[in-house]
C-alpha cells in the first residue's frame, strides 16, 4: 500500500507538470489515460471521518449548486468531477480560494464566496477527492458520461406556462431558442444553459452604462470596467473614457441583460426548474 502510494505520488506529480500543457481532456475520454494525468484520481480514500464532515458541509454549502453527485446541479453549478481545476488539485490550493473567494466566468457565470472555517474547508476539498477517486476506482460511471438522473421529470405544460409568464418577454420558442434542444441535445447541459442564461459558446450582450457628471452631461457606452474609485467605458465613438469616482459621483447606472437571469436563479422552485426543462427539450 504505501509503495504504490509513494508510485502513484510521484507519477502525480509528473502528471501535473505534463497536465498543465494539455488541451483539457475531451468529454468521456478514456479513464485510464485520465488518471495517468491527474493527481486527483491516483489518491487514497480520505480519512472516513473527514470525508464524513466534508460530506455535511458539501450538503450545506455547495450541493444545491453542483448537484448530489457534483455532476452539477438545479442552480446551475458546473460537474466537479470534469473539472480541470480539481483534477489538478493536490490539497486545497486550488480548490481552497474559489471556496473561499467564489469565482466568476468569463460568461458572465459566478460562484459567491463560501465562508467557512479551516476545518470545513479542508473537510470538504477532501470529500470532493474521495468522490473522484470513488467515481474512477469502483467502476463508477466513466468520466464525462453524463447521468441523466431526475432530469426529465418536469411537466412540460407546466413548463410551458411558466416560460410564457416569466420568459416570454425576452425569448420565444419560434425565435431564439427554436431548435435549442436540437442544439444542445443533452438535458443535463440544456438545463445548465437555460438556468445560467447561457453555455459556454453564448454571445453575451454587453453591460451598458450611463455616466452622469456633476455638469449633467451624460455619456453612454459599453461598461470596460467598474470599481468604487473608477468607471470605464467605451462610447459611441469606440473611444474609452475613464471617470474618478467619489461616492455618488459621477451618478453611474448599469444595464445589465444578464440581472434577469442572475436574479431569477433565487426565487426558482426545484419543480420550476424541472419542468421548464421538460418543456425546452420539447424544441427540437
Ligand atoms: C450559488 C451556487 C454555487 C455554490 C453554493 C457553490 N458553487 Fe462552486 N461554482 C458555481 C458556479 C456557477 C461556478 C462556475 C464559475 C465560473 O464560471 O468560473 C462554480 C465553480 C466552482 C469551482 C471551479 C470549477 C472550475 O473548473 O473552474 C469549484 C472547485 C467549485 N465551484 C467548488 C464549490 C464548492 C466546494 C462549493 C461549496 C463549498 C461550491 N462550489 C459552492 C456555483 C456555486
Ligand atoms: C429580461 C430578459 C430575460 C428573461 C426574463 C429571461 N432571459 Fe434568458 N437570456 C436573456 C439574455 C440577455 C440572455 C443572453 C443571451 C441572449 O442574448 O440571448 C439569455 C440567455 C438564455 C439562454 C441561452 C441561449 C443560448 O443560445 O445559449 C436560455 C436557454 C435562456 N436564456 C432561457 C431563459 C428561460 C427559460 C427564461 C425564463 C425562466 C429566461 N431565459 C428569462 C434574457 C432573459
């Protein structure tokens, strides 16, 4: 046991440095190759005790967003089990300060921060090892292959409705999203896509923001950047213009297409969530 241990540390480590260059690996490839590469799936089962704790904090703070199984979940979390960083991950130094930090997308995706003690922290980037290696040691599903567990069980014409009242006025089943279960064929990603307004390849629209100076002029544009002592902005013109800020001024106010989104995420039921998505699949 410790001997393959100390192996299978040290090919880690050689995997990682190798990892680091690499493509990220397509969906599904083959496990074996996986776990040549990546420390995460070469480690020993966790001490039974910490996982245990790390289970109870996973269950509190991450499982409504990255899903029972971290295959990612209703609030639009991404799978864990696929994703690079915790692949590459050896105790925490990855993990630890998007835990502790959140993170956002460069989609316009977010993560808020999660508070919480050493202790809890610690506890859950182990349970999050110990799933992996479960998922790559037993004959667990491979990697990549998405389950399809609880996602069709949505009413789509309760579905239907709810997209009529609450997305109907930004979307239309025979405009933008004609044919997006077409698109994207799995109702795991299609869910993921809709519930964070968008998937990887989603053009963005861009934040809009209006400045207003104490002389009262008003110059509109494209939002570069926004800090409490700083406003940048591309106008018109494609000219950046950057004002200080003080407090309230310059009065600066956003438009963001995505607040809709981000706001709706708080107040969707699991059911909502379900049958929207049985409703979308029905776009093909
Ligand atoms: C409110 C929803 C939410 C909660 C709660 C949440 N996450 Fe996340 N998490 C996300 C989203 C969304 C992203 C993707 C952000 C991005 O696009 O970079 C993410 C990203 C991550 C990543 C980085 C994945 C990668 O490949 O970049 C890790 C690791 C992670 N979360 C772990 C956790 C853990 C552990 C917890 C609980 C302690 C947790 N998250 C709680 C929504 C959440
Ligand atoms: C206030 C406007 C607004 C509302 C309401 C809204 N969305 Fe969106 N949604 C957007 C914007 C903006 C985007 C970004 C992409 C775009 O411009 O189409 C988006 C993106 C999406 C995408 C990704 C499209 C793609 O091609 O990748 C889906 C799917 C989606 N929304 C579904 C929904 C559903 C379902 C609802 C209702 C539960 C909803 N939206 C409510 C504005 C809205």
């Amino acid at each position: 046991m410790a001997q393959w241990l100390r192996a299978g540390v040290a090919a880690g480590a050689v995997a990682l440095l190798a990892g680091l260059g690499e493509a990220p690996a397509a969906a599904g490839q083959q496990n074996d190759r996986s776990q040549r590469l990546y420390p995460s799936l070469q480690r020993p089962p966790g001490d039974p005790e910490v996982v245990a704790r790390g289970e109870a904090v996973y269950g509190i703070s991450c499982r409504a967003c990255h899903g029972m199984d971290l295959r990612g979940g209703d609030l639009g979390g991404p799978n864990l089990l696929r994703s690079q960083l915790v692949l590459r991950d050896e105790a925490g130094e990855l993990i630890g300060p998007v835990i502790r930090d959140g993170q956002s997308g460069p989609g316009g995706s977010y993560m808020p921060p999660q508070p919480m003690s050493d202790e809890d922290l610690q506890a859950v980037v182990t349970y999050v090892h110990d799933v992996l290696g479960r998922a790559s040691r037993q004959g667990g599903p491979p990697l990549g292959d998405e389950l399809e567990l609880d996602i069709l069980v949505g009413d789509a014409a309760a579905g239907r409705a709810y997209f009529a009242e609450k997305c109907a006025a930004c979307h239309s089943p025979t405009g933008d999203l004609e044919g997006i279960a077409t698109r994207i064929p799995t109702p795991k990603e299609l869910q993921n896509t809709w519930v964070r307004g968008g998937g990887r390849n989603t053009v963005r629209p861009p934040v809009t923001v209006a400045v207003t100076l104490a002389s009262g002029e008003r110059i509109e544009g494209e939002l570069e950047r926004l800090n409490d002592f700083l406003v940048v902005l591309t106008d018109g013109a494609g000219r950046h213009r950057s004002f200080g800020r003080e407090g309230d001024t310059p009065r600066v106010e956003l438009d963001d297409p995505m607040a809709a989104h981000r706001e709706m995420l708080q107040v969707y039921r699991d059911a909502d969530i379900h049958d929207v998505t049985a409703y979308l699949v029905t776009l093909k």
